[in-house]
C-alpha cells in the first residue's frame, strides 16, 4: 500500500515511514500542507498519516478541504491534543482515526490496518479467494491449508489484487500502490514481482492473469 506521511518533524517522519517500509507499504513524506496537496496531485494513496501543527498551516483544515472535496482516502490524524472535544472534532470533520503523539510503533501500524480493514469493507485480516487464504497480519499466504511465507512486496501486490479478484490491474496502476517517490522503480519491476506471486501460487486454484497491453488481475480456475 502507498502512504502519505503528513509531518514537518524530520527525525519522526523518517522514523515512520523506515517502520511502515518494514511492512512492505511505499510512503512519500510531506514536510508541510503544499507539499501534501502537490503530492496527491500526481498520486494515489490508500491511506494519509496527518499531523496538526505544520509550518504552513493546520492540519484540519487540510482534513476538512479534502472531505469538502469529495475525497474519500482515509486519513489517520497524529496529534499531541489529548482532550476529548479535540478528538471528537477530528472525528466530526472526517478523520477515519487518531493517534496520540508519542506513540508507539505497534499501535499504529494496528490502527492503520484496522482503518483499511473497515474501508475495504472487511473487519478480518483474512482474505479469502478460491483455495487460497491469506493472512495480511500474520504476512502468510495459505494454498490448500499449507502455508507459504511471501515477502513484502509480495505481500502488498497479493493485498492489491485480492482485495479486488477479477479486477484488471495495469501496471502503472500496480507500481503506483508499490513505489514511492523516491524509489526508482520500473513497470518491468512489477513483472519480476508478478513472476516470485505466481511462483506462491502454483498448486492452487488461483492464478494471476495477464492481459497483454491492459494489466493483471487475480483469477480462479
């Protein structure tokens, strides 16, 4: 998954998104609000992580333009205001979930899984297509009750195209989800990670298709 690290304290912004990175997920770091909004102007983002005091302005407000504008990416404010009627504002003006600075790590890395889960229209970890199950906590995918570890990048291409089996995916769709900024990552890098996928899947019933010149989708036979 690609994320959008919203926050002008360089040390803790690093710190984040090295830990996020563990995770397989791609983060691009903004260090003020017009940087933000340059951001997701050429980009996509499956989540944003916003802080509230920035150089060039205040967070909510960032929040509140984005919910004006229709735009539905869930965010996840970090936020060192403890008090119940600021939590509660955040949440009024469209914050999927808060977090309390300091923080720890683990506790946001759950909060944020437990945010896709409820847009993705899940409340489980588990994804379940034909005889594969696969377990985006525990990072394992299940053919046919054997398990088979996947490693990161692995696992969030799985996450993308289980999340939406049949759906075409093309490549510069896929490399966008994967990549931040500043990686330099290629469309034939999704290739190689599409051919180690496939290479978990032999023996099961799905299969990851590819559509000559349109993309990829997962299907079962």
């Amino acid at each position: 998954m690609r994320f959008l690290l919203v926050e002008d304290s360089a040390t803790l912004a690093q710190s984040v998104a090295e830990r996020l990175a563990l995770d397989g997920h791609a983060i691009d770091i903004a260090a003020s609000l017009a940087d933000a909004e340059d951001c997701l102007a050429i980009a996509g983002y499956d989540l944003i992580l916003l802080d509230i005091m920035l150089p060039d302005g205040d967070g909510r407000s960032f929040l509140a333009r984005q919910r004006a504008a229709l735009r539905e990416t869930p965010v996840i404010v970090m936020t060192a205001r403890s008090s119940v009627s600021d939590r509660v504002h955040m949440l009024d003006i469209g914050a999927d979930d808060y977090i309390t600075k300091p923080f720890d790590f683990a506790e946001l890395e759950a909060r944020c899984r437990a945010v896709l889960r409820r847009r993705g229209g899940s409340a489980s970890n588990i994804r379940s297509f034909a005889d594969v199950e696969f377990d985006i906590l525990a990072a394992t995918l299940t053919v046919g009750g054997i398990p088979r570890e996947l490693r990161n990048r692995e696992l969030r291409l799985l996450e993308i195209l289980i999340s939406a089996p049949e759906r075409v995916f093309s490549k510069s769709h896929l490399s966008d989800r994967l990549f931040s900024f500043t990686e330099d990552a290629s469309e034939n890098a999704i290739e190689v990670y599409v051919g180690r996928l496939r290479r978990k899947l032999e023996g099961s019933k799905v299969r990851i298709e590819t559509l000559r010149g349109v993309g990829y989708r997962l299907t079962a036979q």
